[in-house]
C-alpha cells in the first residue's frame, strides 16, 4: 500500500496584501515623486508670485473681574469673539475715517489667545502704514469697549446694592419708630417684645453696613480693571522674509505633493490589481520564475551587469533549445521590444551552429522591420512561418497581449517561455494567459521577469510534483487532460527549463 499524503489547506488570502501594496506603491516612485516635486515647485511659486500681505500685530493684555488661576481659557475666548464683532469694527472704522464696511473689515483681521488675559490681534492692510493703523485703531476699539463693560458691570453691581440698603434703612426706620412707640413696662411679654426690635435694628444696621462696603468695593474695582486693560506691544508691521517664505511654502506643497502621490499610488494599485512581486506572478501564471531581467539600463556602472544578465539568459535558452528538436518561442506580456532583442541575441547564438529563423509574430513595432546586419539570423513574419525551411532552427516571437489570436501561439513554437514585466498585467489577465496557453496545449518552460521589484524577496518557483501537461507530441497525442487549480489556473509543467541561478544587476542578489 502506498501511503497519500493529506491535502494541505491553503490559509485564505487577505483582503488586502501589504507586502505586494508597498511593492506597488515603491514600483509608482514616478508618479508620487513627480507630484512632490510639482507641489515643492508650485509652493514656490505661489512664495515668489503671491506674497503675503502687509500684515501688523498688537498685543493687548485684558483683566477680568472672573480671573481665576485655574481657567481654562473661556475668558479669553470670548473676548477672541467680541473682538469678532461688528460693534468693535465700526468703532474701529469710525476712527479711522473709512467708510468700509465692518463685515469686510473683520475678514483681514485675525485674534488669538496667547494666554489667559494675553490677547494678539492681527490685521492686514494695502500697505505697511494702513496695516499698523488698522491694527492700533482696532485694538484701541476693544480697549474701549471692554472698558465701557466692565464700567456699565459695576455701576450696575453697585446699584443693585444700594438699592438693596435704601430698603434695609426704610425698614431700619419703621423699626426705631416702632421702638419708640412702646411704653415703659415690666411685663415680660412686654420686654421680650421690646428686645426682638433691638435685635432687629442691630441686624438692619449690620446690613445696612455690609451693603454700603460692597457698593464701595464694586466702584472701587473698576479702576484696576480699567488701568490694567491696555496695549502692551505698539502695532508694529511684521517682516516677511522670502527665503522662509519659500521653504515654508515650499515645504508644505512637497509633503502635500508627496501624500497626494503615495495615496494615488495605492489606490491604483488596490483598483488595478496588478501584481509585482514574483511571488504573486508565478501562482498566476501557474509558471516558475527562472530569470530576471532589468527593464531599464540603469546607471552607467550597471550596464555590464545588465549585459551580463541578458548573456546569461540568452545561453541558457539556447541549451534548451538545443536539448529539443521541437520549435522554442518567446511570448512578451509588456515587453515586446526586450522580447525581440532576446530572440534576435539567441538567434545569433544558434546562428554558429546552423541555419537559424526567427518567425516574428509581434504586433506593433516588429524585429522583422530591422534593418538587417551582417551575421543577422533570417526574420520572417507569422504568415510565413511554413516557408521556414525544415532544416532551420525556429525561434518564434508572440504576444499574449490583450487581443492576441491564441490559435496561432502554436505555430510559434511547440514549447514556449513567458517573458512578462512586473506590473503590467493584472490578475485577471495572468489568469487568462494561464487559461488559454493550457487550452492550446501550449507547456510553459518558465517565465522571464522583466523590470522587477528590486527589494522583493519572495520565491518565484512552485513546488508541485503533480504532473499535468504533456510536454511533446507523444503526450499530446495521449488526450490527457491538463488538472487546473481551483481558482482556474492551471498547474505549473513538469518540464523545467534549465536556467542555472542568475544574480540580477540592481541588488546582485541571486533569483530562480
């Protein structure tokens, strides 16, 4: 008896992979770097073009009968708002001479709290002169008007309480009149009565007393509150200076830039699911990653690694192609012009060797439009793929780019190896690749990773020891059916192709 093992539960995938999101978002440097660098660039600008206006301050210290070591600022605030009227401002206008409208006026001025009973108040103005005098007259406004509340407060107070005493001395006087009235006795009824008027007149007249004290205090009062509500700093016109102007602004539309750009690059890369890490590419494609390629030269000390890679690449595709009688092709995803220069070097490779043809079946810009150099292989168009002589060696170029005939990937080549960018194809569209190359009985050698994420570290190979698609013309002719994934995609080939390990240029990290 054979013992089988048991199925292994995949763990469900997340709703959102943060790994492959930052990769995304890395991958989009581009974008979010151009946006910071146009919002550092339209900062200063706006610095440079749209100066601040001429802007005065003042400072203005307020006292309050409430003060309290413990507030918690609600006495500032609402001198914030009552500077904020437009009793205050037509004062101030009316000062001034202007005829503008306080409505208008409050929206260049600008009060803030500094302290419990320290007040700033800033005002801007057409010139530096009118700021300061805008400023001095609005602060002068609310002097006043705090002043003439704090007056109105205590004459009020103060009132109150001698009205509250003239009260007490008309019944103070009912009182002794009732008291002069009583007769001589020696009733105790009659002496009891007699001390209760006593007692009372005492009371009334400490009343009387304490009322005229409070009424004293509270007129008393006001000239420290008057004396201590006053400007303390002059309005004096503030100085803008252009280089802090220019990096404050500027700053400010950098990191505005760069947030706008990092938000963008991650909702693009949510909503276009398209994946980057190898990882993810391979499982798509139901394929192993066996090479990497740079998509760009890079700096100029990395171009011979570049070269290096592409060399290394190239000898391994011609030790497969020479294992095999059957036709090779190359099938780009986002990279057709990198497919046709690897054709074109392997075709050179295999040209020392024999009669080599490369059948171009690219759309678009065509290694068949070339002009030809001496040592060239023979470049032939799909439509000619049957006048190749037998005895030549057959390269074939495809695409399986959105709109591709897939009927006509086999007459490429009867194996064939993916050659697709990170970042270019969604998941959707992997899917389909898989799907449709598993339909034509087309068996995927490998896939060629084209511009990857230089810090990702994920394993592009699957480790799956079932086999599935037949991998010549006697299995073909078996009928066997290819098993797919259960998510559609079908499952990587038992055939490999035997690329040995190869160091990307980017990181010289050594990739499958």
């Amino acid at each position: 008896m054979t013992a089988h093992p048991a199925p292994q539960r995949t763990a469900p995938a997340p709703l959102i992979d943060l790994q492959a999101l930052v990769a995304a978002v890395r991958r989009r440097r581009r974008l979010w770097s151009s946006l910071a660098l146009l919002g550092l660039l339209g900062g200063t600008a706006l610095a440079v073009l749209l100066p601040p206006a001429p802007t005065a301050v003042t400072k203005v210290l307020v006292t309050h009968r409430e003060d309290q070591p413990n507030d918690t600022g609600t006495l500032i605030r609402t001198d914030v708002a009552l500077l904020g009227t437009t009793r205050v401002a037509g004062a101030a206008l009316r000062s001034l001479g202007s005829a503008e409208r306080p409505e208008d006026f409050l929206e260049d001025c600008t009060a803030v709290g500094l302290t419990n009973n320290l007040l700033q108040i800033e005002v801007t103005g057409d010139s530096d002169a009118q700021a300061v005098a805008r400023a001095g007259a609005l602060a002068r406004a609310f002097v006043a008007d705090h002043v003439r509340r704090m007056r109105e407060t205590a004459k009020a107070e103060a009132g109150a309480l001698l009205e509250q005493r003239d009260r007490m001395r008309v019944e103070l006087a009912r009182v002794n009149e009732s008291i002069g009235q009583q007769p001589p006795t020696t009733d105790p009824k009659g002496a009891a009565g007699v001390e209760t008027l006593y007692a009372r007149r005492a009371e009334l007249n400490s009343r009387i007393a304490d009322f005229d004290q409070r009424a004293a205090e509270a007129g008393t009062g006001t000239p420290r509150l008057v004396s201590g509500t006053q400007i303390v700093d002059a309005p004096r016109a503030l100085r803008h200076s252009l280089p802090k102007g220019l990096a404050t602004r500027g700053g400010l539309g950098l990191v505005l830039g760069l947030v706008m750009g990092v938000a963008l690059a991650a909702v693009g890369a949510v909503v276009g699911d398209r994946p980057v890490l190898r990882r993810d590419i391979a499982a798509h494609l139901g394929a192993s990653v066996v090479a990497e390629l740079p998509g760009r030269p890079g700096r100029l000390w990395r171009r011979r690694a570049t070269r290096a890679a592409r060399a290394r690449l190239v000898s391994s595709l011609a030790r497969t192609v020479r294992g095999s009688v059957e036709p090779l092709s190359l099938l780009e995803l986002g990279c057709a012009r990198t497919t046709g220069a690897i054709a074109l070097d392997l075709a050179r490779t295999l040209g020392r060797e024999g009669p080599v043809a490369v059948v171009d079946g690219l759309p678009g810009e065509r290694p068949a439009g070339r002009r030809r150099k001496p040592g060239d292989p023979d470049v032939v168009g799909g439509e000619r793929a049957g006048a190749v002589l037998p005895q030549e060696r057959r390269i074939g170029v495809g695409s399986v780019a959105p709109g591709t005939a897939w009927t006509d990937l086999r007459y490429l080549g009867a194996r064939t190896v993916l050659v697709v960018r990170a970042g270019h194809g969604s998941t959707a569209w992997l899917h389909t690749v898989a799907r449709q190359l598993a339909d034509q009985r087309l068996p995927v050698l490998g896939v060629v990773l084209v511009d990857p994420d230089p810090r990702d570290r994920t394993d592009g190979t699957l480790w799956d020891p079932v086999p599935t698609a037949p991998c010549g013309p006697a299995d073909r002719a078996d009928g066997h059916e290819e098993q797919g994934r259960p998510n559609g995609v079908p499952q990587p080939r038992t055939e490999r192709l035997p690329l040995r390990a190869a160091r990307v240029p980017d990181d010289d990290r050594e990739v499958r």
